[in-house]
C-alpha cells in the first residue's frame, strides 16, 4: 500500500516521493463508503511550502528539526505503521505522536494519525492533522478527503463540499471523491451536483452501491 506523502530524507524543495505506507486503519465508515487508500500513488517531485502548523507544532520552525530527529522520526512513523497493520492502534498512535514530536512536518506521520483519530470518531484532532498534511502537500487528495469525511461526520457539509470540491479538481477520476461529494451535496439539499457527482462515482466504479443508492435518491 503506498503512501500518499514523501519522506523527508532531503530539503523540503527537493522531496522524491516514495512508496513504503503500510497503514491498515480503513474502518472508517460514513453513509455506507469507506474512505479507500488502496488507490494511493506517489506522484512527481514538487516544491513544498512550510503549513501552519498543527497544535503540537504551532511554535517549532522547520529549521529547528534536526537530520537526526528527522531520520528518528521516519523510524517512529515505519513502526507505527507497522503497529497499525497488526491491529495495535493505541500503540500506534503513541509512534505517532513520538514522530510528530521529534518532526511536525512528517506528513506519513500526521496523516497516520489522523486516520487513527477519525476511526476512533476524534474529529476535531483528526480535521488537525489533515490539515497539516494537506498543508504540506497541496493538492493532494488523501488528505482531503480524510478532512471531508470528518468533517461530513461532524454535520459540517458545506465544509466537505469545498473540501471535495478541490479533490475532484486534483484527482477527477478518483470514486471515492465522487461518492463522498454526492454525499455532501445532498445534504445541503443541491440535488443537481449531488446526481452528478453519484453519476461521476458509478461512470468511474459501477459497483459503488453508495453511489447507486445515492443516485437513486436524488433522481438523477
């Protein structure tokens, strides 16, 4: 299962993504479709601008994190993954939090652990460290549509939407971004992009029961 971020084993402006995630933290269900990472890629090399940093890093610059608390972080952040997939979560999350600490702008690791709040029904810390790591890597996708569905969850639509909006523009051949887009659109009650979106998800994956029901739902 690849990862969906780059190690930062170089400066952030010259970044290779690589493919060693292994997290297994997918229950994560709303409105009947969980959130798939088994589409992740790594993509091209691109110049990465520093977020703002999530709550446990508000005040560390990137120029305080040492090459060892980077490379002791990856190592952190490989154990934890590998924790997750035995089914160990709260250790995980510990991993996690020992990577984050040693390096706030691990994406794998805030990702990682986001996904392990979301599943643990934590939104607010989930919607945290999605954000970092959509911070670090725009326009990727994985994070956000982890943000969205937390965010769906919390009763936050419109937010979702524009979340899933933004998706749908980097990845248009992503179901899942579909799927989850008809889903917040129909619950602000826009029934046109709502069919579209399901239309886009079941064009895309014809199985997608989710986006089916969706579709017949909204008449489209």
């Amino acid at each position: 299962m690849a990862s969906p971020f780059p190690e930062r084993g170089m400066p952030r402006r010259c970044q290779i993504w690589q493919r060693p995630f292994a997290l297994v933290v997918v229950g994560i269900a709303l409105c009947g479709c969980s959130f798939d990472l088994g589409s992740l890629m790594p993509e091209k090399e691109k110049s990465q601008e520093a977020p703002k940093a999530a709550a446990t890093a508000a005040t560390t610059t990137e120029s305080a994190v040492s090459p060892g608390n980077v490379s002791e972080a990856q190592a952190h952040t490989a154990k934890a993954q590998s924790l997750a997939k035995s089914g160990e979560i709260a250790a995980a999350l510990d991993e996690f939090n020992r990577a984050i600490g040693l390096d706030p702008y691990n994406a794998q690791a805030l990702y990682g652990r986001a996904l392990i709040y979301q599943g643990k029904n934590q939104h607010d810390f989930a919607i945290a460290d999605f954000s970092a790591a959509s911070g670090l890597n725009p326009q990727k996708v994985e994070p956000l549509l982890g943000r969205a569905t937390s965010y769906l969850a919390l009763g936050k639509a419109k937010e979702a939407a524009a979340d899933l909006d933004e998706a749908s523009e980097a990845d248009p051949h992503n179901a899942q971004v579909w799927t989850t887009r008809g889903q917040a659109y129909e619950r602000l009650g826009d029934r046109a992009k709502a069919a579209a979106s399901y239309t886009k998800a079941v064009a895309l994956r014809p199985r997608d029961d989710a986006a089916r029901s969706g579709l017949a739902r909204v008449g489209g």
